[in-house]
C-alpha cells in the first residue's frame, strides 16, 4: 500500500513538472513572436544612394581661362581709344589714354618741389658733416620735407599712369563699351579683354552629385554645331561656396585638344563625365548624421532588419555644402540615422519618420 501511494506521489510530481515547464514555453514563445515597438524613437532615416556620375551629362558654357574687365582707376575724358572689338592685342599694348593734362601739371610741380627738397636735405646733411652748423633737429625737418616730397611725386606718377589703361596679357578686345570723348568715372568698365588661347569649361553639378571621387577624372565635350567632334575634358578646380538657390557647384574644365576648330568663349558646350568602376560611384550623407568618438573617429547610427540602431565607424572626405563624402564604412541602400543622433545608443530601437511627422 505505501509502495502504491509512494509511486503516485511521484506521478503527480512529474505531471506538475511537466506542466509548469509547458506553461513557461508557451510564454517564451508569446514573447518571442509579438515585439513591442511602442519604445521605438521616431528618426529620420536616410537609404544611401551612390551618386553615379557615369551616364549623367551637363550643360556648360565655355569661356575663356584669361579674362579681365578693364577700366581707368580716375575719373576723365576719353582722349583716345587705340582697340577695337575683335582686335588681337599684345602685353603692355596701350588700349585707350584719358585727358592727362592736369595730371601732368601735377607731376611737373611735384617734381619740382622734390627736387627742391632733396638739394635743400643733401645740402644741409652736408653742412652737418662738415661743420655741424645745423642741428641734427633741423637736419631731420629738412629729411621729413624730402620725404613728403618724394611721396607727392611718386603719387603724381601714379595718377598720370593711371590715366592709361594697358593689356595684362596677351589677347582679344572682345568688347568695347566706350567711345573717345566719353566722360568715365573710376572703374567703370571699357573693354572686356580674353585669351582665345587658353579656353575652359564651366558646368553646374548639384551637392549630392558632385563627389570627391568624380573630380580628378575626364570628361568629353559636345559643342553645339560640331556634335560630330569629341573633344576631350580635364578637371581643374571647383567653387567652394555652393550657388544659394540651386544648391549646385561651378566645376572647372580644360580643354585637353581644341581639334583645330575655331573654339570661341559664350558656346554652349554638353559635358559627359568619364568614369570607371572604382571611383563611378560615391556616397554622401548630411553632416547631422555623423558623430565623433572620445578618440576622434567618426561613426554613423545604421539600422539594421530589425530596425534597431548599431554604431558604425566611417572615414569622411570633402565637404559640400552641409553633406559631406564618405569614403569608407558604407554600401549603398544601407540605411543611416541623420538626425537626433545624439540621444542614440546601441541597440536602440526606430521608426522613420516621413514628411509630415512620425510613421
């Protein structure tokens, strides 16, 4: 009999055991399957696009490297003109003279007067030496009026040169807005000078296009007229300040070989960058997204499947407008925290947010 109730003791417990056990796996299984995103931070979310400049093309214009807006630095009549409009025109060449008259007076008595004073000062450095009958007080006066003088006359030169306007370089006048006898004020613009020998290409490239990589490369031109000519490009600069309305950079280029064709500045031109597969592709992010560690890396927040948040370093290159290049640490279509991400840590959980506020 006690054997009997002694094994029935032992069924129940085993069938308790093995209830409670059932019971605890049916709750791991509950919360396995049903996740509360109700902890989840709304974020902006950003998909990382590569910009691909390869396929892409831009309109540019061409215009010359060497250019200058030339003017007189004082007011005058126009007493001679000596180029015209499409005039080729050599370095140091006179271009067009002012009425001179008065500057020349002035340079005359300023001559005078520093001559006076240099002979009165050599004079009376003289007599110092010799017999030092003059102070050494009156020998400085004597120097300071030198000195004044010397400065009037060398400003007399100035203003009459100034009343000539000379080429800076070699040239085309390609526009003449003056005409002899005209009256001009400080520099107002009279001629506009280019070198058709050295002729390059502006284009305007959007922030999120323009990448790092996408500089240093060549390109082919189309110009309008001789489409059936490939004339090859070569990167030269960019602008550092992106234009405010457009939010584009002005990318330079220069003509590697003008093919013998008669090239002029103001031709609209269609640009087709060249690029390979290692540098075709470039990523950038906001600025916002990226946050320095204590050892003075940078890392973004990426969002995994399970749109939890996770820290991943990343090396950064130029800076473009408020974007900035990623060189290494990212692939396209991951997707990166670019807002708020200071108040991120590891693990955390997010929800995008659209544009008209939290999903």
């Amino acid at each position: 009999m006690n054997t009997f109730l002694s094994k029935n003791n032992h069924l129940k417990s085993f069938l308790i055991i093995a209830l409670a056990s059932f019971a605890t796996g049916c709750d791991k299984q509950i919360n396995t399957v049903t996740t509360d995103t109700s902890f989840s931070r709304p974020a902006m979310i950003e998909e990382i696009a590569a910009s691909d400049v390869s396929g892409l093309s831009f309109t540019g214009l061409v215009r010359a490297a060497q250019r200058v807006e030339l003017s007189f630095k004082v007011a005058g009549k126009i007493a001679k003109i000596n180029a015209q409009e499409g005039v080729a025109v050599n370095q140091g060449q006179l271009l067009a003279e002012l009425d001179d008259y008065e500057q020349k007076i002035a340079l005359s008595s300023a001559k005078t007067q520093f001559s006076k004073a240099e002979a009165d000062y050599q004079r009376g450095l003289s007599i110092y030496n010799s017999t030092q009958a003059i102070s050494k007080s009156d020998l400085e006066k004597l120097k300071t009026e030198r000195d004044l003088a010397k400065n009037k006359f060398n400003s007399a030169i100035e203003a009459l040169e100034h009343t000539k306007i000379k080429a800076p370089f070699s040239g085309v006048i390609t526009k003449k807005l003056m005409n002899e006898f005209s009256v001009v004020q400080p520099n107002q613009m009279i001629f506009i000078l280019q070198n058709l020998n050295d002729l390059e290409v502006v284009i305007d490239v959007p922030s999120k296009l323009f990448a790092e990589g996408s500089r240093n490369k060549n390109a082919v031109g189309h110009i309008e007229g001789l489409n059936d000519i490939d004339f090859p490009l070569y990167y030269k600069y960019f602008t550092l300040e992106s234009e405010q309305l457009t939010q584009t950079y002005n990318v330079i280029l220069g003509f590697s070989d003008l093919k013998n064709q008669n090239v002029l500045p103001g031709m609209s031109i269609n640009v087709t960058p060249e690029a390979n597969s290692t540098d075709a592709m470039q990523i950038s992010l906001p600025l916002s997204a990226i946050s320095p560690d204590n050892m003075g890396k940078k890392y973004v927040w990426l969002v995994d499947m399970d749109s939890k948040v996770t820290k991943k370093m990343v090396e950064t290159g130029t800076l473009l407008g408020d974007r900035i290049i990623i060189t290494s640490g990212l692939q396209p279509q991951d997707k990166v925290v670019i807002a708020g991400v200071n108040s991120l840590k590891e693990g955390d959980m997010v929800r995008p947010l659209d544009s008209e506020g939290a999903k």
